[in-house]
C-alpha cells in the first residue's frame, strides 16, 4: 500500500475514476497491521486493478477527517470518483471481498 499524507495526493488518485481502497489505520494499532496484511493480499489477488493506499490516521488527522474517519481501521472504497463502500472496525475479510466483486466487475 502507498502512503498517504496529504488530502490534495489522495483527491488527485480518487477524481482519475479508476477503481481506489483508502486504508486508514494507526502507529499503534495491532489489529490495523494484522487486518492490512489480509486486505493486501486479498485485494492484490482478487482486484488486481484496484490501487491501494494507506493514511496513517493518528498522524495525517486532516485526512482522517476530511473522509469523516473517526476509528480505525477503516477502508473505503471508491469507483467512478464515488465512495461505493465504507467498513469500519469488525470486519469480515471474505464478505468485504464478496461485496466488491459486483461493482469491480462493472466499473473495471
């Protein structure tokens, strides 16, 4: 996942229209780094074209903020320039897969 610290880096990514995962997550947050490691590798897997990228949310706060992200971990998931998906803290790795095969297979 490429980091992200800035609103304006993140923006430019979401407005191209292709297919983007925003993971925010914590320093010191273990089930964010355990929970990073599955998406990655699921996504990697199943959405080859879908580009990741990962907000540090205690240290990047405007970003956080600017997505209203209060808790980590969160992923949202955008396609077409448009918030699709939100998950927040219990997470199914399997369903959260399972809801995105539809619309990537639309939009991509």
């Amino acid at each position: 996942m490429i980091q992200v610290k800035t609103v304006d880096y993140i923006s430019s990514k979401i407005n191209t229209g292709e297919a983007v995962l925003i993971y925010f997550s914590g320093e010191n947050c273990s089930v964010c780094s355990v929970l990073k490691s599955k998406i990655e590798q699921e996504i990697s897997k199943n959405f080859p074209k879908i580009q990741m990228y990962e907000v540090k949310a205690d240290l990047y706060k405007q970003v956080a903020s600017h997505f209203t992200v209060f808790s980590i971990p969160t992923i949202l998931v955008f396609f077409d320039k448009k918030e699709f998906k939100r998950q927040g803290r219990n997470l199914s790795v399997s369903l959260f897969i399972k809801e995105l095969e539809r619309p990537y297979n639309l939009f991509i």
